[in-house]
C-alpha cells in the first residue's frame, strides 16, 4: 500500500513538472504596442481639405497616392508661380522691347514724344522720357553703357535683381560716363577707365530717363546724340546706335497668367547660368519639370495642374496687389485705402534675411525698376509715390460711376505732381479716349480751388464745370490711381500732409 502511494505521489508530481515545462514553452500571446504616441502615426482614415486621406497601417492607398502627389503637383507649381514673377516680368520686358525691333544692345526704344496708353507697360507714366534696351553677355561679353550727362536710370538683371543706378544716383553722379558690365563670372582682364558692374546673369536690362527741364526736344536729343552701347570687343568701331521711338506704338511688356508663364519660364532659364534664382528655386523648378538643358513635355495631367496653377497664382497675385495684408504696404495705415509699392520702403524685400513673400509678389506683378534710390525719400530731391485701388470704404473702383480725390491746399512738391490711371487688369495706362490719362500741376487748365486745395474727378463723362479736372473712366471696367510727387517735400514724407481717400459721389 505504502509503495503505490509513493509510486501514485511521484508521476503526480511529474505530471506537475510536464505541465509546468509545457507552459513555459509556449510563447505568450503577442501583443499591440500602447505607449506609441498617436502624434507619430497615420490613422486609418482622415478628412482633410484635399479630400479623404485612406491608409493601411500608416501606408498610404493607391488612390490617397494620387490625391497627394497630384496636391504636391499643384501647390509646387503656384509656388514656382508666384517666386518667379520677377523673373518673367524682366524677360517680358526683353521680349517686348524685341517685338518692335530692339533685339541687340545697340537698338534702344525711346519714347520720344512720352509714353501714352498704347503701350502695355506696368505703372508707366507720361512725365518723363524713357529709354531702354537689353544687354546680352553670353553673346557680346563685357558690354560698355557710354551714359551722356543729365540721366537718371537703372541696371537689374535677370532675376529683376538691382546691379546699379546710372546717372544722377550712380557713381556718375549724373554727369556721364562709361559703365563695363562683366558676364557671370568673368575672369579676363578689366580695362580702366569704367565704372565697372559684374553681374550674375547674361540678360540685363538697361533702364534710363531724360530730364525734361529743357524740353521734350532736348531730352531725346541727348539721348540719341550721345548715348552709345557695344561689346567691348567693339570699343574701336561700334556698331551704329539704332534709336526706336515707341511713342504711340504697339508693345506688350506685360507677363502672362496662364499656362505660357511655365512655357516662358522654362525658356528664360535656358538662357541664363545653371543656378542663377538658386538651389531651392531650381529644385521647385524641377519638381514640375522645368529644368536647364532639358525638354519641357508635361503630360496631359501635368499641363492641366498647370494651368490651373496659374489660375490660382494669378488671382493670389491680385488678391495680394488689391487688398494687401502686410503691414509695410499700407502707406496711411489700415484706415486708409492708400499703399506703397515698396513695403517699408525696402526694395529687398527681406526681414532679418528672409524674403517677405507677399511684398514681393506685390511689387514685381505690378511694378517695375529696383533700385534703393527709389525707396530712399530726400525732401525736394527724386520722386515718391502713393497708390490707391480701393474708394474710401475699401470697395473696388467702378468705372461706371464718379468719385472725387480731394487734394489737400499746396501739395508738397518742389517740381510737380501728378495723378495716373491705370488699368486694374494691365497694370498699364488705362486705355480712353484721352491719350494721356494723367492729370497734374504742369496742367495749366487745371482748376485751383480757392484755399489752394484740388479735386479732381473720376467718371465716363465730366461733371459738369469739372471738365479740366476730370479723367475718363470706361463703364463696365475698374481702375486704380497712382499719385507721384515730383521733389516730394517734408510734410509728404513726415505724413503731416496726405491726399484724401477717392470717394464715391453718385
């Protein structure tokens, strides 16, 4: 009895032991993680503004592929938009001045009896004499700009970048004289005797004025007897200058806002150093398949994001010229419907290093010529300007009715004002019957009120009694004023002196 109780006692504690070797090996029941932050992972499905976003434990669906990469498509190609309408503006500039022939360095528009509405050119105006024309370095090398006195004028290039004033704020000092503009890192001998400008593309745009003291005559006179410009390879024996007046003429210098600005884009770069806008332009560039050196072929997905992109870069360009959000753009504050092209007067467009995106876009879509000279405000000397867009309740300018802009008694001007219209869609000189639509104090039929104030009226037809002070307006299009003030004295620049609103009258 004793020797089956031990016997029954010892496979029952081997039964123990089995079970307990069974237990331990098997391996215990996985399990899923629960301290990883909801932060770091994709939820199976989520709603956002592109649409629903599906996911298979954090891997994207076919179809949520698609959305996003067709959403990376489309917001990369309204960046490349908006960064680069600089650049397309100066290029339009330079196809433009070629369309009427002044495709080589020595053939310059001029615009010999003032610039009028014809030409579609952004923010021209009809007080001073322009002249203009192109270098191209990557043909002619060294180029040289023999400048006669009493100019004033600018050189950007490519990327609508500032290079040098010419002139009364150059180095000339206004009194003439030979600039040498260098190629991209040119490395040959520099001759002396210049006034010497490396610049970092082979496209610059050469920006000039005449002063208008002693005549029409006499501006384009100087010009066109003393003005010379040639590679320096041809310093001995220049080709023959080639003066093109463009008043009254034809010419589009205007960028586009559909698809062709990509096509245009694409073109510019081929022109122009490999890096030129930069490492994340270029890569922005790129992403949407225009690259140097290489075919631009979208596919019928990508020519339709594109185009689209336009489409929104466009009216994003316009939103931000029409109702400006940043603070530096608002000339009066944001009582006041009046900006100012340069935010703060910076022609940068750069805080502590970085670009002020929107500042930028607002002035190269409407505005051209980059120089701090025109930012920098010394009483009686230069220009100064005010814009306004909107009327006294911030509501677009209808062409339809009529509205007053009272000017304070004895505008702060050593030389004169004036006031221009321009095209809400061109940016240009708005287009009427009257061929010049600028009214200021070199009018002499202009009425003075008696405390020495000015109205003057915007309508189809002139109120009547008002006609001397009156500029046309079309029905059914709207149109926006730019004030310049001609040797702009303190009270303009200290604001203790400022045009009124545009009000709606009937």
């Amino acid at each position: 009895m004793k020797i089956q109780q031990t016997f029954t006692l010892v496979m029952a504690g081997f039964l123990v032991i089995c079970m307990a070797a069974t237990v331990w090996a098997v391996p215990p029941k996985l399990k899923m993680t629960t301290d990883i932050p909801d932060s770091i992972t994709a939820p199976d499905k989520v709603e956002t503004s592109i649409g629903t976003l599906n996911f298979f434990d954090g891997v994207p669906t076919d179809k949520t592929v698609d959305t996003v990469y067709d959403y990376l498509d489309h917001s990369r190609a309204v960046e490349v938009f908006l960064n680069s309408i600089p650049a397309i503006s100066i290029a339009t500039l330079r196809e433009g001045q070629a369309s009427v022939g002044a495709d080589t360095c020595n053939k310059i528009c001029i615009w010999d009896t003032l610039m009028d509405s014809t030409t579609l050119l952004l923010t021209g105006n009809t007080s001073t004499m322009y002249a203009v024309g192109f270098l191209d370095l990557e043909k002619d090398g060294p180029s040289v700009i023999d400048l006669p006195p009493g100019m004033l004028g600018i050189l950007d290039d490519m990327a609508f970048h500032y290079m040098t004033d010419l002139g009364v704020a150059g180095p000339d000092k206004g009194k003439g004289g030979k600039f040498l503009v260098l190629p991209p890192d040119y490395k040959g001998d520099v001759p002396d005797g210049y006034f010497v400008v490396p610049s970092n593309t082979n496209g610059v745009w050469v920006f000039m004025r005449g002063y208008l003291d002693k005549g029409l005559k006499a501006a384009s006179d100087n010009i066109r007897n003393n003005l010379k410009v040639y590679p320096l390879t041809k310093a001995s024996n220049p080709d023959e200058m080639e003066f093109i007046n463009v008043s009254g003429k034809k010419m589009n210098t205007v960028l586009p806002n559909d698809y062709s600005f990509f096509e245009k884009l694409h073109a510019l770069i081929q022109t122009e150093p490999a890096d030129y806008l930069g490492p994340e332009a270029k890569g922005m560039m790129a992403a949407i398949g225009i690259e140097k050196d290489k075919p631009f072929k979208p596919d019928a997905r990508m020519k339709k994001i594109l185009t689209d992109a336009a489409a929104i870069g466009n009216a994003a360009a316009r939103a931000i010229s029409y109702f400006p959000r940043d603070s530096g753009n608002l000339l009066y504050g944001e009582e006041s419907a009046w900006v100012m092209a340069y935010a703060n007067k910076d022609t940068t467009f750069t805080t502590n290093g970085a670009y002020r995106l929107d500042p930028r876009v607002l002035f190269h879509f409407g505005y051209i010529c980059v120089s701090p000279a025109m930012a920098v405000t010394v009483p009686g000397k230069g220009s100064d300007y005010g814009l306004a867009m909107l009327d006294s309740n911030k509501q677009p300018l209808d062409g339809s009715k009529t509205y007053k802009l009272h000017l304070p008694p004895n505008p702060p001007v050593k030389d004169f004002w004036a006031v221009t219209m321009y095209d809400t869609q061109t940016r240009s000189q708005l287009q009427t019957d009257q061929q010049f639509p600028t009214l200021g104090s070199q009018d002499k039929g202009l009425k003075k009120n008696t405390d020495g104030s000015y109205d003057i009226y915007f309508a189809p037809k002139p109120p009547q009694g008002q006609e001397s002070n009156w500029l046309q307006t079309i029905p059914g299009k709207s149109w926006w004023i730019g004030l310049r003030m001609y040797g702009p004295e303190q009270p303009w620049i200290d604001q203790t002196w400022r045009p009124g609103e545009i009000e709606l009258v009937e």
